[in-house]
C-alpha cells in the first residue's frame, strides 16, 4: 500500500517571490531586469615583445588589459592577477590597491564607465634563479563587480609563460625566396626575415648567405659588407629582444650555367646563417636552406569539362538537355592574355543556350554540331571561371556523341597538355538488350556444360575398357 504525499498549495505570493528570486538567478542567460555589466581582462606581455617569455633571474613584465563591454556601469570592481611560483612582485603601474600572500596582486576600482578606454595594468617581476629552462608556467587574472558579470568567462584570463636558457636566441623569420620564380632569363630578388626571440640583445648580428654555384649576386639592401665568390656576408648591428631585421637580396643565373641546369634539371640549394653574442661574449647562430627547382615564365591556361544532369553517366539520349560545365583556369606563374575558350559539338548535338552567351559560331566539317567560342581576355596568376552551356541532343550516333573544349592564350603556354578536355557520350542499350545478352550467355553456358558432362563420361567408359583388356590378358598369360 503507497501514501500519497499531499503538496501544500503555493499562494500568490509565493509564486511571485519565485518568479523574482529565478529571474534574478537568471542574469547570465539574459534575463535578468536591467542590463548588467560585461568585465573582460587580458593577459600578454609587455613592450615590443608580447609573447610571455622569460630566462632564470631575469626581470620579467606583463600587462592585463581591462573593460567593460557592456552598457552598464560596473561598480566596486576587483582585479585579481595571480603570480605563479618561482616570480616575485617588483613593481605596476598603476600601484595595486594590496598584495595578498605575495602572489595575489588586487586592484580595486570603485566605478568602470563602459563608455571609457580599456585599462591597462603593467606589472614587473623577477624571475628566481633556479627555475629551470623549459618550464611552462600558468599566469591568471580576474575580475568582479558588486552588480555580478553579465558574462564570467569574459572576466577570466591566463596564458603560459615559458622560461627560456638566457641569451640571444637568433632566428629566421621566412623568405619570400620559397614563393618567387626562379627563372633564367633576368634577375630575380627576394627577402631574407630575421628576429631575436631570446630574452637578452644579440650583439654584432652577422648574415651569411652562400649561393648555389650557378648563382651570381646583384644586389642588395643593405649593402653587403663582403661578397666573395658565392658567400656574401652582411653585418647586422646589435638586436634587441624581439628585434628584426630583413635583407633584400637581387640575384641572377650565371649565364654559363644555365643550359646545364636545365638539361640536368637539377635543383639549386641556398643557404643562410646569421649569428651574434649575448652580453657575456657567448656567440648563439641558427642555420637553414631553400631549395628551388629551375621554372619556365609563362602563362599555363587549362580546361576541364563535365556534364550536369544526364540520368546515367556517360549515356545521353535523344531529346535530352544536359547542362555542360567549361571551367578554365590560368595555372602558369605570368598572366594570361587575350583568353579564347571554344567547345566542339560532335553530330546529334547542339547548344541552345548558355551563360555567358557565345561570342560567335562556326561550322566544322569535323564537328557538324558546331563549335561556338568565347573571348575571356585577359587571366591573371591562379584565376579561374566556368562556362553553363546547356546542349540539346537530338540523335546519339553509334560511335558516341562528342564535345571538345580548348582553350588558348596569347605566348608561351608552359605546358600545353591541358589546353583539350573531351568527352565521348553513348546511347543507353535499348530494353531487353541486357537480358537478352544474359540469356544467349546462359545458353552458352549450358551447351558448353553438356558437352563437358558428355566427354566425362566417354572418358570413364574408356578407362573402363583398358582395364577390361588388361585383365584379359593377366588370364591369357596363366594359362
């Protein structure tokens, strides 16, 4: 036997305390009355270098950004920012209101206009000197307001700080090498991109670039201090930490070598080093190379074709319409001029109509449904558009229904093996043609079983006479 459990009516009032105390609880999914105030914080570093780095005993500085991104105001407002272990509080600007157990850095702020600029907190540290180089350490800040945040995880922020060996730490950025054409025939120039990623100045910075041998050297920006034979040398200066410096470099092919190279088509390797010493006179370097194949200037226009809209692929029938798709590209390293696209129709088709329209027609006795053309102009390095013709079919020749699309340019073509795209249709089998076939392939298999079984049996028959003379003459020899 279950008792029921009564439940006590709820009075007006009460229900209406309830709505209120929800309502109030409701403030981070907006609807709470009134608009309350957003508080976002940030966490990087200091100065030139943002990024959070630091070295054993060195001083180290972060910044945490403030605002309120909302309408409202934010009152009685607390920023809290967390040292980790190993870092001991120096200094801020602006003050902190108090430092709580020498990690807990507070900022307390009786009033945030959202209508303001952000705030900034600069705060500066040293870093003891037995943390160990690799270290990853978490840094945090947060904020609070006495109207509570509209939005708490904009209020929170931390990042990582990462403790590098102290020094200079000299590093290659890129170069603009990896992406130019490298041709033989004028002078190509390209960007070498430098930077001190340690935490202390790298001194008497030092470039040196070594050229393949099939390489001479032009010019550059800076000037070089050196350039002797194929190493060309330049001096740099002092860096700074997260400094960087870029040299500009012109160079061209020996005019000597350039038939080896291109008959051997072999790649050309350049290298770069850039060194400098730290404080203490310890000289750090960082090394890498590119390598570049040899490539020919010129545009390289392609076309592809596809149909939209046939029900089997690869059959058409008469009195379909499907739509044919010409997308032409310019693939080449230089642009494309005077642009012409043109779409062969084999017999038994025809356009009736497309997008862009054509920009003439002309009969072909090769292609007796005509060949219409279009004039692109002119196609820049890594364009690409498409052609929407539909095409009408009105009778599918035994040999297939073909469409050709070329395309064609002004100059050299660098490679002119994608310039014809083709494609050849086909009738669909008439009805019962399949089954038809399945079955004269059915029949074939039976006569050619029965004939199997036939000869089986006149084997067996013929075993068994051998055996029938063999026995015979055992008997005959006893006798």
């Amino acid at each position: 036997m279950h008792r029921m459990t009564k439940i006590a009516p709820i009075s007006i009032g009460a229900r209406a305390a309830s709505v209120l105390l929800a309502l109030a609880l409701c403030i981070s999914d907006g609807f709470a009355v009134g608009e309350k105030p957003d508080l976002a914080v940030l966490v990087f570093g200091s100065g030139a270098d943002t990024r959070l780095v630091t070295a054993p005993g060195q001083p180290f500085s972060f910044s945490i950004g403030l605002d309120n991104m909302s309408a409202a105001d934010a009152r009685h407002v607390k920023l809290t920012a967390v040292l980790p272990k190993g870092f001991k509080f120096r200094s801020s600007d602006p003050p902190p209101t108090g430092v709580e157990n020498g990690d807990h850095l507070v900022w307390e702020i009786d009033a945030l206009d959202p209508k303001t600029l952000p705030r900034f907190f600069v705060v500066t540290t040293d870093t003891e000197p037995n943390l160990v180089p690799g270290n990853q350490l978490d840094i945090s800040a947060e904020a609070e307001c006495s109207e509570c945040n509209a939005n708490s995880f904009h209020a929170h922020a931390s990042d990582t700080i990462y403790v590098q060996s102290v020094g200079p730490a000299l590093v290659f950025l890129g170069s603009t090498l990896d992406s130019i054409l490298l041709a033989t025939d004028g002078p190509s120039t390209f960007s070498v991109d430098l930077s001190n990623a340690g935490n202390l100045p790298a001194i008497g910075t030092r470039l040196e670039a070594t050229l393949p041998k099939e390489i001479k050297f032009d010019k550059s920006d800076p000037q070089p201090e050196s350039s002797s034979g194929q190493i060309v040398a330049f001096k740099l200066g002092d860096l700074a930490r997260a400094e960087s410096r870029s040299v500009m470099m012109t160079v061209e092919f020996d005019p000597h070598q350039v038939s080896d190279v291109l008959q051997a088509d072999r790649s050309l390797t350049f290298s770069f080093k850039v060194a400098g010493a730290g404080p203490d006179g310890k000289v750090t370097d960082s090394h890498f190379e590119i390598t570049k194949h040899i490539e020919s200037a010129g545009q390289d226009v392609a076309v592809w074709l596809t149909i939209e809209g046939a029900k089997v692929p690869g059959e058409l029938s008469p009195g379909d319409d499907a739509i044919c798709v010409i997308t032409y590209a310019n693939l080449g390293n230089q642009a494309a001029h005077n642009v012409s696209v043109a779409l062969s129709l084999g017999s038994g088709l025809s356009i009736s109509k497309s997008d862009p329209q054509p920009a003439g027609n002309s009969a072909s006795d090769t292609y007796p449904g005509g060949v219409a053309h279009w004039n692109i102009g002119d196609l820049g390095v890594g364009m690409s558009h498409s052609i929407k013709a539909i095409i009408h079919v009105t009778s599918v020749p035994d040999d297939g229904a073909l469409m050709d699309a070329t395309v064609t340019a002004d100059g050299v073509d660098i490679d002119s093996s994608n310039n014809t795209a083709s494609l050849l249709w086909h009738a669909p089998l008439p009805r019962g043609a399949l089954a038809s076939a399945r079955s004269s392939s059915g029949a074939a298999n039976s006569t050619a079983h029965a004939t199997s079984h036939a000869w089986r049996h006149f084997g067996e028959a013929l075993l068994l006479i051998f055996a029938a003379t063999v026995v015979i003459r055992a008997r005959r020899s006893r006798k």
